[in-house]
C-alpha cells in the first residue's frame, strides 16, 4: 500500500512527522482472505486519502482511520480465528494447480498463532477439532 516513514535514516535534528494508521479489512474476490485485517501507517491523513485509490478500495474497506497503533492492532486482533485460518489456507494453495502446500500452510499456522494473544488455547481446540473430524471420516 503505501510507503513509511523510515526512523531509521532520518535526521535526529528534524522532528518526526505525526502518524496516521488505518485499519482495513480485505473484501476482495479471493474468498479464503474475506474479512481479514491488517493495518497501514501512513505519514499523514493526506497521504492516505491519495494512496487509497480505486483499486485498492476494490480489495479493501478502510474500517478505522486515525487511531492509534493500539486500537489499530486491537482491531485487527478482532478477526476469528476461523477467519484466520482461512486466510492460512488460501495463502497457501497454489494458483496454478489448486493444490495446498502443506509446508507453506504450516508457517502460516504458526505466523497466525503467534500473533495471537490466546494462541496456545486456540492451537489446542484446533488440534481438538481435527482429531474429532479425523476420527468421524474413519
């Protein structure tokens, strides 16, 4: 989306510029991402409005404009983990063949769970729920 203030380069003399974080939820046509979250920090609020064009506004839906870092990840945080894992298996099966990559499936698992507050709880009812869907195919 669009590019950050680097802290990093900048010279300590000049102040650093305010921040402007946006939350935005995918609504796009890749169903596996529906009603995921992710925020962007942009320099200013005029930095947004030019960055968030047609095409973007066709994939995502601004849902919170100028909170802070907290809320924004508070709000992002709200997303089920349904929803989540969802969006792990979508970013993991391959375009071409439609084929789910078991290696990449794993590292997105364990991306979402760690950015999870209650991951470990979520990871256990998980395994809960595919032992169960194991056991009644059998």
């Amino acid at each position: 989306m669009a590019k950050t203030e680097s802290l990093t380069n900048r010279n300590p003399e000049e102040p650093v510029s305010p921040k402007y974080n946006v939350v935005f939820e995918y609504i796009g046509e890749k169903e596996g991402y529906l009603g995921t979250r992710t925020y962007t920090v942009y320099k200013s609020e005029e930095d947004f409005k030019k960055s968030y064009n047609e095409d973007i506004q066709k994939r995502y839906k601004a849902i919170a404009k100028g909170v802070t870092r907290e809320e924004a990840i508070n709000i992002c945080a709200g997303v089920s983990l349904e929803t989540n894992l969802r969006a792990c298996v979508e970013g993991a099966t391959e375009q071409e063949t439609g084929l789910l990559n078991p290696n990449i499936l794993r590292m997105n698992m364990i991306n979402t769970f760690m950015a999870r507050e209650n991951s470990a709880e979520e990871a256990k009812e998980l395994l809960k729920i595919i032992r169960t869907k194991r056991l009644n195919k059998q």
